[in-house]
C-alpha cells in the first residue's frame, strides 16, 4: 500500500513536474517569413481603341479584308474608309479601319469583307 501510495504520488509529482513549463493553452505559432512575393492588385485594364490601314493593288475588298486582320483580335471594327490613289491602270486602294474593344464599342454595321479564300 505505500508502495503503490508512493508510485503514484511521485507519479503526480513527475508529471506536474513536467508540466510546470507547458502553457495551459495552445499558443498561436509564430508566423514564418514568406519568400513567396506578395499578392499585388492588377489594375483593371484600360479599353484599346486603334486604327489599322492597308493599300492593295487588287480591290477595295482586299484592302479592307487585309486591315481587319492586323485588327487585334475580340476587337470591333468601329469605322471603315477606302479610297483610290494613283492613275489608272497603276491605282492602289488604301483602306484604313478604326477599332476598339471597350464593351461599349459601337460596331460600323458594314457588311463584313471577305478574301479569296473564303
């Protein structure tokens, strides 16, 4: 009997003992250093608005085709305009369209040119 009193009394002393030093509750760990970069906002992109021009010798169809696809792409075609230079039989067709893509970009409302190939 006073063996088993005597275990578990230095039991409890060992073990409050070692207890002494832990907290009572759970601390909140210390946070690493990150050597990931930060997180930055991107700015909210800006609407493009351009304008593409190309001569052809062949027609106003060609020229117009042509300059819509230097366009970038998703954009939309806000003004067409062709005009002829030169004397003939050595005329060139210039045509020059206007672009955007802000979401509020009103189309030309032209038939769409196509080339040959289509």
């Amino acid at each position: 009997m006073i063996r088993s009193l005597l275990s578990s009394s230095l039991l409890s002393v060992l073990c409050c003992w070692g207890l002494a030093g832990a907290p009572l509750r759970a601390q909140p760990a210390e946070a690493e250093p990150s050597t990931a970069p930060e997180a930055v906002a991107e700015p909210i992109p800006q609407p493009l608005r351009g304008s593409e021009t190309y001569t052809s010798s062949i027609s106003e169809v060609d020229a117009c085709n042509r300059a819509q696809m230097l366009r970038p792409a998703d954009s939309i075609v806000t003004r067409m305009h062709f005009w002829r230079s030169g004397e003939e039989g050595q005329r060139s067709i210039t045509c020059r369209i206007d672009w955007s893509d802000a979401e509020d970009a009103v189309p030309t409302r032209r038939p769409i040119l196509f080339g040959p190939s289509a």
